[in-house]
C-alpha cells in the first residue's frame, strides 16, 4: 500500500500476542510502530487538523505546545509535512534522544527546569502558553487540556482495537498521563460493550496518587499530575499505581524476554498488567497499550539499572498494590 504522504501511514499498527503466562491472551498493541514512533502521531495530527478544519490555524502558521517528548515529535514531523514552523516547550526530564529528534526535524526547543505542579509560572506547559499568545498566527493544540485529544483516540484507536480484536477484547490497559488514550478508547470500547474493563496505570508519586502532593519520578509520558477535561474518570473501571522500579524491571523483562524493546510508560502498563492478569479467564482478551519505542531512552540507563529481577517481575511479586478508582483527582 502507498500513501501520498507519511501522514497516511499513521496508525494501523499490529496487535502481536505477548507469550505471558495467564489464563486469558495478551496482546500488545505496537503504537512504536507510527512513523513518528509513538500513539501521539495519531492524536497530534488530529488535533492539527481539527484546526485547519476550524481555521484557527492557518497557512504559515505556528505550531506551540509542551511536551514529554513524543507528542513534541509528533507536532514537528507534521510541521515539518505541512510547512508550519514549530516551537516545542519541555521539561528537562525529557531523554536526549527525543529532544535529538525534535531538533532533527527542524523544531525550535525550548527547556524548562522541572515543576511540581503545571500551572507554575516556570512549567513548561505555562511558558508554551504564553508564547502562545505572544506570537501571531499561532496555535497550541494543548494536549494536556485539548478533549480534541480525548476524540482522537474514540474515533481512531478505539474502532481500530475492537476491529482488529473482532469485537472480543475484555481488558484494555493504558497509561494515564494527558489521559486522551484511556479516555478515548475506554469511551469507544465502553460504547460497543459496557463490561469491558479499562484500567489507567498512574505513578505512585503522581498528583493524583499522591492527593495533591506529587514527589519526583523518572517515567516519561505517564502520571496524573493535573486535573482536566481530557481524563474522562467515568470509563476508567480501575487505576493501577507503579513504581519506577517496577517499571523499569518490565522494562528488562520484555527485552530480554520477549525481544520487546519498550518505553518507560508502556513498562508502567506491563507493571500493572502483572498485577491483574491473574484475574483474567480463558475468555479474556487484553490489550495493552506499548505506546513508544526504548530506543527514545537508552541514554536514560534504564535496561542496565538493577532494582528486582527479571524473574521476580515475571513471577509478578512486585509490591504496590492495585487501587479501586473512586474519583477524580484531589485538586491543588
């Protein structure tokens, strides 16, 4: 198949069933396999032309959002198909290779120090917004606060996953961080069957996790760190809280294991994966989301540190517990 442009590659990608001891089958969900290697192609170029549609963003144009990275990559590959100019604002939590691969398309980066909470003045969300309104013939799709994101992943993720599925998955896990994938394609999934469980995975010293007093954490592109429209808490059936350690060790897992080289956020999913699948049946069809590639962190260290074995996470001894979702998270 040929497309006329790259832009017409995004999404489609494979479902491959992970060779994990359970009851029921599991399957992973390869969103790496986008052209711009993560799930956020799909809701970026959404969300770009969503506008256009709208004409709030115009020919020559300025792209402007903040980022974690993928979304930042995202934004400027399409910027750079459509000829807009874009200015990406992240954190300096973010890996060297997904800042590389920012500029590399022709972005201007701007970095911000680490916040505790995104509306400080100096977060990197709050500067994208303000550059936002200093320039002229700009637009910020906002990932963070933008339901367009939510709507992207209800009208392409979601129809993808139960069609490829044949309409028989049971258990979707994704990682909350925006929470326009949970959201998006719990919405979708929820809609064609109501008994099909969703569960977000959130860091255990996330905002919400942590009622409002987050503590610092090295995963990339997960943590509910903000209350927003986007997270839509009523398809969530449960949040799965992980450690980094724990995260990481999935990490080693399903490289050395299964030959699955994973980012940090979908070792979150697969962390919290280990914690349910013993709940599941011969009928059970999960999901997981493996939303961008471990080659965006290997700088990072992540498949040499040592915390537990690689057989102690397969055995699935890990130590947070899985937590009933009973609401929204505690604002500031």
């Amino acid at each position: 198949m040929s497309y006329p442009s790259l832009l017409g590659a995004i999404g489609n990608t494979p479902l491959v069933a992970v060779p994990l001891q359970s009851e029921g089958t599991i399957l992973a969900k390869l969103e790496y396999l986008n052209p711009g290697g993560s799930v956020k192609d799909r809701s970026a170029l959404y969300m770009v032309e969503h506008a256009e549609k709208a004409g709030i963003l115009k020919p020559g144009g300025t792209l402007i959002d903040a980022s974690s990275g993928n979304h930042g990559i995202a934004l400027a590959m399409i910027g750079a198909i459509k000829g807009y100019r874009v200015i990406i604002v992240v954190s300096e939590k973010i890996s060297k290779e997904k800042l590389q691969t920012i500029k590399a398309y022709g972005a201007e980066v701007i970095v911000c120090k680490p916040t505790e909470f995104i509306d400080d003045p100096q977060s990197y969300h709050f500067v994208a917004q303000r550059l936002a309104q200093e320039i002229p013939n700009s637009f910020m799709p906002n990932q963070y606060y933008n339901v367009v994101n939510r709507e992207a992943h209800q009208s392409l993720l979601g129809p993808e996953m139960w069609n490829q599925t044949n309409g028989t998955i049971t258990h979707f896990f994704a990682g909350a961080g925006t929470g326009g994938t949970v959201s998006g394609v719990g919405r979708y999934l929820k809609s064609k069957n109501p008994n099909i469980k969703v569960y977000g995975i959130d860091s255990v010293n996330s905002f919400r996790s942590t009622n409002g007093h987050p503590k610092p954490y090295s995963l990339e592109g997960i943590g509910i760190d903000f209350t927003s429209e986007v997270l839509d808490y009523n398809v969530i059936d449960k949040i799965v809280t992980v450690s980094d350690a724990e995260s990481i060790d999935a990490l080693k897992l399903l490289a050395k294991e299964f030959g699955m080289l994973i980012g940090p956020s979908s070792g979150a999913v697969f962390a919290g994966l280990l914690k349910e699948k013993d709940t599941f049946t011969k009928d059970s069809v999960a999901v997981i989301m493996f939303s961008d590639s471990g080659r965006a962190y290997l700088s990072k260290g992540f498949y040499d540190v040592q915390g537990e074995t690689v057989a102690q996470a397969y055995s699935n001894t890990m130590s947070s517990e899985a937590v009933q979702f009973d609401g929204p998270a505690t604002t500031k």
